[in-house]
C-alpha cells in the first residue's frame, strides 16, 4: 500500500468504483439524514423527555436556539454535498468534503441527543459508509476529525460530548476501538481498490485482443 494523502489514487478506477452512483448515494444519504435530524430535533424541543425522563434519545432539555441551528446545518451540509456533486475536478476532494460532511451528522446528533453514548456509534455507521470511496485514507482523516472534535469539546463544553459531564479517560477507551475500526477500513477499502485495479487491467487487456 503506497502512503500518498494528497492525490488522487482512485482516479485511474472512477468508472470500475462506479463513483457516480456512489456520489448519488451519498447525497442521497445525506438529505434523509438531514429530515431525520430535523424530525428528530423538533420532537425532542416539542416534547422534551429530559424533563421528565432522561434517556438515551434525549438526556437534556433543548432550547430553541439549539434546534434551529442543528436543523439549519443539517441541511446545510446536504446542500454542500449535493452543489459539488460533479462540479471538482479532483475528486478526491469530493470525497473528502463527504467525509467530513458525514462527520458532521455525528456530530449534530450526539449535541441534539444531550451527549448519548448510544449516538456514538453514529460515527462508526459513517466510517462503514465512506468505505464505498475505497479510499482508506478517509477513515484515517475521520478518526483524526472525531478525536479533535471529543478532546476539545470534553475541556469546552464536555456535555455535548458526554452526557455525564467531562471525562478525560473516556477518548483514551474509545482510541482503542475507532483505531481498530480505522485498521479494518483500511483493509476493505485496500481490498476493493486492488479488485478494481485487476478489473480494468482485464478489461483494458480485453479492449486490446478486440482490436
């Protein structure tokens, strides 16, 4: 596996990952989570199950401010994705802006949800799905993204973080399994790149014995 963070490795497999559908997938992905999200939201404000019985779907009362804001970026973040959709001519950064995009749904719903550590997993669903880039160097640039996002947070406002306050051990506990994670992205998208490195060496040897 060659190290290269900054250009394009897939570019010569566009056509072989199917980029273009999984660029449709992903805008697709982004708008229903951006409802999700709202719904998800204004029900928490509307009802507010932290008042009476705080749980993982809601461990804090919202304020109006807040729902505003994490709906308005929702479907910011989809309108980002879905506007660049196409118009980069490296893609690579496409698949970057996706990454940190779906990032930021992690991000939204763990701060709307009061700190839930059930919610967390939203970033592993996320760094499942960028695996359809087969470009391993994005679940490395998330975790770095995540790890940021958890360690400063925990010291500036540990409660959109964790929903029982600060914790400075807790991103040492969660490092050994979202580096884990990072490992088995890796391969798979490894795996897939050199699957698709072998189909267009077949079809481009296929194009030359039909000449």
């Amino acid at each position: 596996m060659k190290i290269d963070f900054l250009s394009d490795i897939n570019k010569d497999n566009y056509y072989v990952l199917d980029y273009d559908r999984v660029d449709a997938y992903m805008v697709k992905t982004a708008w229903c989570r951006s409802v999700f999200l709202a719904l998800y939201s204004w029900a928490i404000y509307f009802w507010a199950p932290a008042a009476s019985y705080p749980n993982p779907f809601s461990w804090r009362v919202v304020t109006f401010g807040e729902v505003i804001w994490v709906t308005a970026l929702g479907f910011l973040t989809a309108i980002v994705i879905t506007v660049f959709r196409g118009r980069l001519k490296n893609h690579y950064v496409y698949r970057f802006i996706v990454t940190n995009a779906l990032m930021a749904y992690s991000y939204l719903v763990v701060f709307i949800s009061g700190g839930s550590i059930e919610w967390h997993f939203h970033f592993f669903v996320m760094l499942a799905l960028i695996t359809l880039y087969a470009d391993w160097r994005l679940g490395w640039w998330a975790i770095i993204a995540v790890a940021l996002h958890h360690n400063i947070l925990n010291f500036i406002s540990p409660g959109w973080v964790y929903f029982y306050g600060r914790n400075d051990v807790a991103s040492l506990a969660h490092a050994f399994l979202v580096f884990f994670m990072a490992i088995i992205t890796t391969k798979i998208c490894e795996q897939n790149r050199q699957l698709a490195d072998a189909s267009r060496l077949i079809g481009n040897e296929f194009d030359k014995n039909t000449k």
